[in-house]
C-alpha cells in the first residue's frame, strides 16, 4: 500500500508566556487503496519511505527544538473512495508532571527506564556494643571489662543472654521500571538473576553490596501500533551481601601437644569445658585455626550468592 504524503502547512498555533506552545500542521497523505486498519494506515503513513514528507510519529520531538512533541494525530479522510487523507498533526509542550524529553521516543521499548528508591525494614542481631560501667568479671573468663569495651552483650558475669538482641533498619531497594518486548524478556531477568549479587560497581556501589530481588510485570499495554510490557525490577543495597558468622563454638580444635610431656595429647576435636569440667552451656571464642581462645570473637565470611555483572539490569 504505497502512500505519497506532503505537508500542505501550518493550520493552528498558540505561544503563551508559561511556555506552553501549541500548533499542529496537515499532512495530505493518499493511499494506493483505501486503508481499512486506521493502526496501519497510520504506520504507513509514517514511514520513511513515504515521500516526500512522512507523518511524524507520537512523541516525536519538533525539528530544532528540544522541548516540544507530538502529543496527538488526527486522521480525516477527504474524498468518497477514502483512499485520501488529512492527517493533523498536533505539537505541544508536555505538562511539568509528564515524562522528561528522553523518554519521548515513540518506540516505547526504546525510551530509557526510570529509576527510583524504595525502602525495606529488616532485623539485624545486635552483635556488638559497648558497655557503660565497668564490669569486674564481665569479660567471660572472670575478668576484668572495662567501660566502653567493645564486646559481646553480656550480664555482669560475662555470660551472653539466650535470645540475641535485635533491632531494625531500613536498607534501600532500587526500583527499575522499563519497556520491553515480550513477557520472556521479564522473566529471563528472573532465571538470570536470582540469587546473585553484583560482581562490578553500579549506580556508586561497590561489589557485594547489591542482591537481586525479582523483576515483575505491571502489564500489557498498547500505544498505537506498539505492544509492550512494562517490567519493573528490585535489587536491595546492603553493607555486604557476604554471609558472615561468628567464629565460636561448643567445640574446638586441640593441637597436637607432644613436647615436655609424659603422655602427649594428640590433634583432635575437644569439648570445651568449664573449670569444673562440666560441658560449656554457652559457645566459646575460637581462633581461626579451630583453637579456642581470644578475647574478641574472631569472624569468618562466606561468599553465598554467584557473582554477576548487574549494570545490564540497569540498561
């Protein structure tokens, strides 16, 4: 369905002081045979191929202007056979609330995504404070614990509590919302994606800091000749990603103990005990090497989730 199409001129225009500038000029376009499909008589209308003068697209940004937009087409055929065509073609200044000048491509899969923030509450055991008295036995082997030592949450006689102390914080969770193709594109995120974390640094956060969370759909939509869905996709910032565990046990490793002894004590696992002799009703520090010992809690850190490189969630 070849189509010739000109622009016979400008038919309305408004300019005001607040910058909301207002004209629409008339495409003649004629079609080989009359067009049934108003969707595609429209998308013929504005190839490129179309000589000499295509009908602009929606959204498409006025020449040599960087602020005004096609906002509406009107179509009106003109002759009996309907095979001739007025096409109005209404530029405007889009409303202060309205998507910024980038997103206007017509092709909604080719405008940019949006960001924003979001925030989630979550628990988070106290591991650590500072006591503010001093507390003659309070370091865990009958000790001294000086004021404002930084240590475990423990009573006067150096003993931690059954149930830690938790408290909440807000970690952020950034919010993607984008255009694509198909609903495979989505989920594609989901089998890609999940349980990860970011390998490279995105936005300004480092590696580790980040975890996908999950892409969903908002729905199919439709914009004239154009089927999309909109995804939108959740990835929570933390201090680490990395899981990290306090190094201490019932249990420990004792060395081999061989020299200056009449009976050497071999490598092995111990339970640690108390001056009595009687089994640890609480764990005890270890060291890195499996010994116990050390008046801090010494901590190890596991990498559990698969790196992956995240700026493409951000694309």
């Amino acid at each position: 369905m070849a189509t010739k199409s000109n622009l016979t001129g400008l038919t309305t225009a408004t300019f005001d002081d607040e910058g909301k500038d207002r004209f629409t000029l008339r495409y003649l376009v004629e079609f080989d045979t009359r067009p049934t499909n108003p969707y595609t008589a429209l998308a013929i209308a504005q190839l490129f191929s179309t000589t000499p003068d295509p009908v602009p697209r929606l959204r498409s940004v006025y020449p040599g202007r960087t602020n005004i937009f096609v906002s509406s087409t009107q179509a009106t055929p003109t002759t009996e056979s309907r095979a001739v065509f007025y096409y109005d073609v209404t530029y405007s200044v889009p409303d202060a609330n309205e998507q910024n000048p980038p997103n206007q491509d017509p092709n909604p899969v080719l405008r940019p995504g949006q960001r924003n923030i979001e925030y989630v509450a979550s628990e988070y055991v106290i591991d650590a404070a500072r006591n503010v008295q001093l507390l003659p036995h309070g370091d865990g082997d009958g000790r001294e614990r000086k004021a404002g030592t930084l240590g475990p949450i423990v009573n006067a006689a150096g003993k931690r509590e059954d149930s830690p102390k938790v408290d909440t914080e807000y970690n952020a969770v950034l919010v993607w919302t984008k255009n694509y193709t198909s609903l495979g594109a989505i989920d594609k995120f989901n089998k890609t994606y999940q349980r990860t974390t970011n390998s490279d640094e995105v936005l300004g956060y480092g590696a580790h800091r980040l975890k996908y969370l999950v892409t969903e759909s908002l729905g199919q939509q439709f914009e004239g000749e154009f089927e999309y869905w909109i995804g939108q996709t959740r990835v929570e910032v933390k201090k680490t990603t990395d899981l990290i565990i306090d190094n201490v046990g019932y249990d420990y490793w004792q060395p081999a103990v061989l020299a200056a002894r009449p009976d050497p004590i071999p490598a092995g696992f111990k339970t640690a005990v108390d001056i009595d002799d009687n089994p640890m009703s609480e764990p005890i520090n270890l060291k890195l090497d499996g010994d116990k010992g050390g008046t801090h809690v010494t901590t190890i850190t596991y990498e559990h989730l698969t790196e992956m490189a995240y700026a493409p969630l951000f694309a």
